[in-house]
C-alpha cells in the first residue's frame, strides 16, 4: 500500500499570505495526484488533479505542483473561504489512498 | 449539473447487513466509473470500492473485501454497495462519488474523485 503523509498536519495563516501544503508518498505515484479540500460540514470537492491540473471552477490561487514522491499545493492571497482540510490522494496504485489531512485556518 | 444522492445509511447492530444506494443524474452514468469513499467521524477520508463504467471491473479496499459488494444499473443511473457483516469501524459517513473518466485502468486521470454526493451515515453499534 503506497501510504501518504502530509505536512504539516495544521497551519494558521492570515489573509491575503501565501501557503504550502506538503504531501510525500511512501512510493512513486508518477503525476497521479489529486488535492480535495473540505470545508466544515461539506462535502469534498476536487482541486486539483494530474499533480499540477486545476478542475474545473478552481481558482487559479490554487496550483499544484510535484511528481514522483514529493508533492505541493500552493495557495495564493488567502481568502477567509480557504478555511478548510485539503487532502491529497495517489491513483497510481491499488489500494487508491489519501493522506491525513492538513487543517488550514485564517487567522 | 452533476448530481449523486445518497440514501439507504442508518443504524445497524454489528453483524447486521445494510445497502446504500446512489442516485446519479446530471451526466452519462454509463460512460464513467463510481466510486465509495468513506469518512469516520472526526476522521479522514478512506476510499472503500470502485467500479468501471460498465461494471465488469471492481476493486475494493481490503478491510472490506468479502463483506462489501459494488454493483450498478446502468439502465436506472444507480449505484450501490451492499454491506454485509458490519463492524463497529464501518460506521462513517460514506459518499458516493463519480470519476473523471471510466474508471479504467490504463486510461489517463482515472481514479479521480471529480464530483461527490453529500453523503450517507452509516452507525454499526449495539
């Protein structure tokens, strides 16, 4: 099982500042990386896919990078609405898996 | 747009059976692989199974292989998972979610949980 781990597990950012989000996966996963975010209460919704591809109606604040075993999602200017879990998730191999979770808040 | 609407969650005692169901609309269901994805409480996310666009392939999580099954209609824009012989850690919120492509092995960007429902809970407990 490819097992991912993202750092750091919370971090608080004010408004408008600039954040990275860390995800390293125990094996190569190639580009096959996706972002979710998860504001409280809601349902996750899909960010950021092929490592560095923004879905559709995503901000382009939002922007991936990496490939193999080391990747980043960036956020630009913060806005309050960031406020959320993003998770990272490998596709390369079965079983398909997420990492923990990073809690950002917005001070 | 697309839609998924999950139903079927509840309260079950452990050894107990339960079957979700996931309304589809909004898209070509027959064109695109499905997928459920579960989250305890206070937790994670954990995909639990898959399954192709036409149904002929099938993958699932392996704490829950033998005990859970993932099936489709097609013809009704249906998607399922029957669960069996529930456990205290099945429960959690459990989401259906479609894939960006057929869910093919191979076939680029699949596996990619591109929209979700809003989710079904699922309590196993005594």
């Amino acid at each position: 099982e490819i097992v991912m781990t993202q750092s750091p597990a919370a971090l608080s950012v004010s408004p408008g500042e600039r954040a990275a989000l860390s995800c390293r996966a125990s094996l190569t996963v190639n580009s096959n990386l996706a972002w979710y975010q998860q504001k409280p209460g809601q349902t996750p919704r899909l960010l950021i896919y092929g490592a560095f591809i923004r879905a559709t109606g995503i901000p382009a604040r939002f922007s991936g990078s990496g490939s193999g075993t080391e990747f980043t999602l960036s956020i630009s200017s913060l806005q309050s609405e960031d406020s959320a879990v993003y998770y990272c998730q490998q596709y390369n191999d079965w079983p398909l898996t997420f990492g923990g979770g990073t809690k950002v808040e917005i001070k | 747009q697309v839609q998924l609407v999950e139903s079927g969650g509840g309260v079950v005692q452990p050894g107990g059976s339960l079957r979700l169901f996931c309304a589809a609309s909004g898209f070509t269901f027959s064109s695109f692989g499905m997928h459920w994805v579960r989250q305890a409480p206070g937790k994670g996310l954990e995909w639990v199974a898959t399954i192709s666009y036409d149904g002929s392939n099938k993958y699932y999580v392996d704490s829950v292989k033998g005990r859970f099954t993932i099936s489709r209609d097609n013809s009704k824009n249906m998607l399922y998972l029957q669960m069996n012989s529930l456990r205290a850690e099945d429960t959690a919120v459990f989401y259906c979610a479609k894939d960006k492509g057929g869910g093919v092995v191979g076939a680029t960007n699949n596996f990619v949980f591109e929209s979700w429902g809003q989710g079904s809970l699922v309590t196993v407990s005594s």
